[in-house]
C-alpha cells in the first residue's frame, strides 16, 4: 500500500524541540538568513529567509543564501508518485536608494526542488560553497522563481524544469522599475503540483506555468537519494526573499516492477535505470542495444476493475535453482522462458515461451493479491528482434511487437514505437518470436505436468 510523506512547517518550533527545523536540514549562507522574523513580515513570528540585504553590499563577493532540504526517506523500491507542496512567499527589491554593486537591486531567485540536491549548480564566484539555488537542480524536478529582468538564466519569468531542461514557462510582467515583478511581490502563495504521469503545474499570485516531464521518465527515474529543497539566493544585489508556511504532502508508492536487476555487460542494472542505447546481455545475440523503453503504471482502480491485470509474483527458486535468484514481478502476459524435456515432448522443441499467468501451477507462483499493491508499474524495452534476457536470474523476453503486447503500452507509446519500426503497422507485418509462444492452455497443462512431476521449468 502506498504511504503518504508530510512536511508541514510555519517555522515557530512546532515540534518543540526548539530548532525550527521540522525534522528538516538547513544550510545557510551569510548573515540575517535562516529561520528568522523577517523585517518585511507584517507579524513577529518566524520565516524561512533566503535573502535579507537591506543594506549597500560591501564588495562584489557578497553573497546570502539558504537551502532548506527534508528526505521523503525512500525504502527498499519505493519512489514518490506524485506530491503537491504550498507555502508563501515573499520577494522585494531593495529601495532604489540603495544600489548594490553589480548595478541593481534585486535578489537572484529561489527554486523548489525534488531531486539530487548535490546538483544545483555552483556559483561563478566559486569559494564558501556557493551555489545557485535559484536555478534548481540538474538531476530532478525544479520550479525556479527569477524575478527580475536580466541577462542571468531564466531572468524575469518562472520555469519548470527536468534534469536541468525547461519543460515549462511563463514571463512575469509587472510595475517595478526592472519592469519585470513588481517593486514587491508580498507574500503571495506559491504552490507545485505534479501527477503521477509526470504532469506538473505551479502557480505564484497571478502567474501561473505547466509543463510535462518527456516520456516516461518521470516514471522511470532512478529517486535513490532525492530529496525535497527550497532554496534561494542573492550575489551582490539586494533584496529580500523568504517563505511561510510550508507544507509538502507526496504519495510514496512500492512499485512491484521497479527493482527487476537485469543484465547488462556492467552487471546487473534495476530495470528504471536502464535508458535507450544501454546494452543489455541477451541470450542469444550477445549484448544488444535497447532501442525504446517504457513504463505504465496502473492505479489500485483500475486493477480491481480489471483483474486480469494484476501482477505474478514469480518465487525465488521457483523455475528452478536460482531461478529467480530473488522473487520477480511481471505482467500476466509477459513471457518466460521454459527449456526443459517436458517442453521438448510437448511442443517438438526443448526451449518455448510462456505467459506468466500459465505457470500458476508452480509453486511459488501466484497472482498478487489486492492488500498486497495499490500502484503497479510495468517496464517494457525494445530491441532491434525478439530476445530474451536475464531479470532478477530468470530468462524472460524483451517487448514483443505483436498486437497484444502492443496494446499493453497505451497509444502514446505505440506511435513512439512505430515511428522507430514503422514496419509493425503493416498489415501483412508478422514479428518473429525469439522461441516458439505456446497458448494458454498447452501453458498452463505444460505448467501442471511440471509441477505434478516435481520438475523445474529450466533443467
């Protein structure tokens, strides 16, 4: 079942244990930043402030910051799938009496992140460990506030961007005499929403910018490490930046396919790690290029409604020794390989493809049961042919083009795949299968007799 994770903090020591922090780390930078009364907050309480020049900087290098970072605490193959954050901002300029050095008045920016936070950027004057947090990461999602008019990336608009890449943007217009926001853009609520199809909207006052992640890769993404920022800077400006009220709220969901080791030359590699043009080893082609990859994940909904889609659990040991080395997920219809001496009576040859959801006759093999998932996510990749692989030990195939296995990766992904085999669509196309596809009821006897004669399915 999947779990929710929370951060919720209006930075008055809220827990009592008297460091405003929530569970959270804070990193800081310079002086009157952090967890601090703002001079700007209409109250006494506390705020997040990333940037509080309200004074002339003394000399180019000067420099305020603060990152905020909080850890969903992701276990075993768990990953966010989708989450929502709030909190409010505030950004200012400084009086235009007061003129920092680099020639304006304004403050870099702040960003909200879910990612790697070894990756935001460093900054240009490289020494105290400063970084651009305004920028956002470059391995996971950012939406990044710049907001004044400049020659700095992203200057005067804010920006979703993923690993590093715009996916979505919106130019502010506004009064102030940067003729970008205006002069103050007083505590306004800033709020980030992303779907688990990798959807993502954001909003901050008036303005608001959307934009989806490429692909599947918000699926597929690799999340070992990430965590949730906040973060925001000024160099040698002015200004002031700084949140209230911050609240995270992301569903954590154990995703049965993500996980799968598969083998490559390297090693074994998880199956969200592996991306297009990564070689795998194959049984029969040696190590192959993977030409398309995918994912589609299924929600606790429509899994009721359609039983038929519920997951295999494949046993460790179950197919025979170390085979799979440690229990392995799949799809009903995805394909195992069976190469043993009941197949060669059966079918005329030793080694034959079987349907996971023929094999339940085995023990160790069972249909995952409703308390046992919520959200399945299943990987498919292409290769040039047909092969078969190595998933978690066990022989299994790589995506057959046929008409089932095709409507199993929803149209988007079919149009992806027939602008790479533009062949499959002809109607006299027919895909050669790696090794003969038995149907379901020769499976699922060849199954029985397996199990009734106590013999592995891989000899």
């Amino acid at each position: 079942m999947p779990r929710t994770y929370t951060y919720d903090n209006n930075f008055d020591n809220t827990d009592g244990d008297g460091d405003n922090l929530d569970g959270a780390t804070l990193t800081t930078i310079g002086t009157g930043v952090g967890i601090t009364n703002s001079p700007l907050s209409a109250g006494t309480d506390n705020e997040l402030v990333f940037v509080s020049v309200q004074g002339t900087p003394t000399n180019s290098a000067t420099y305020e910051g603060a990152l905020l970072s909080t850890d969903p605490n992701l276990t075993g193959n768990e990953y966010v799938s989708s989450f929502t954050a709030s909190m409010r901002l505030d950004m200012s300029e400084i009086g235009d009496s007061v003129l920092g050095p680099s020639g304006n008045y304004q403050p870099d920016g702040m960003s909200f992140s879910y990612g790697d936070l070894g990756t935001y950027r460093p900054n240009v004057i490289p020494t105290g460990g400063r970084l651009d947090y305004e920028q956002g990461v470059s391995e996971g999602l950012s939406v990044r506030i710049i907001p004044y008019s400049g020659s700095a990336t992203g200057r005067g608009s804010m920006q979703i961007t993923w690993n590093g890449n715009v996916i979505g943007t919106t130019n502010f217009t506004g009064s102030g005499s940067r003729d970008s926001l205006s002069v103050r853009q007083a505590e306004s609520d800033f709020n980030i929403s992303v779907s688990d199809t990798g959807s993502v909207s954001a909003s901050f006052g008036s303005f608001t910018v959307s934009g989806t992640i490429p692909g599947n890769q918000w699926a597929t993404a690799d999340q070992s490490g990430w965590d949730f920022g906040i973060g925001g800077r000024s160099g040698s400006a002015g200004g002031t930046i700084y949140v209230d009220d911050a609240q995270i709220n992301a569903t954590i969901t154990f995703c049965f396919a993500r996980g799968t080791m598969i083998d490559t030359p390297a090693g074994p590699i998880a199956v969200e790690r592996l991306r297009c043009g990564d070689e795998v080893v194959t049984r029969d082609s040696g190590a192959q290029q993977i030409r398309w990859i995918g994912a589609r994940s299924l929600g606790s909904e429509e899994l009721r409604q359609n039983p038929n889609l519920r997951p295999i659990r494949i046993g460790a040991n179950s197919l025979g020794p170390a085979m799979p080395q440690t229990d392995l997920v799949v799809s009903p219809q995805h394909r195992i390989l069976v190469s043993s001496s009941i197949a060669q009576r059966m079918f005329g040859t030793a080694e034959v493809l079987v349907a996971a959801k023929q094999l339940l006759a085995l023990e160790g093999v069972e249909v995952v049961e409703d308390e046992d998932w919520e959200q399945v996510e299943y990987f498919h990749f292409l290769f040039e042919r047909h092969e078969i692989v190595r998933s978690n030990g066990a022989w299994t195939e790589s995506l057959f083009t046929g008409p089932e296995a095709l409507k199993a990766v929803g149209p988007a992904a079919r149009r992806e795949i027939a602008m790479l085999f533009p062949e499959i669509v002809a109607r006299d196309f027919k895909r050669r299968p790696a090794r003969p596809l038995v149907k379901g009821r020769q499976g699922r006897k060849m199954a029985e007799r397996h199990a009734s004669n106590r013999k592995p399915i891989m000899c």
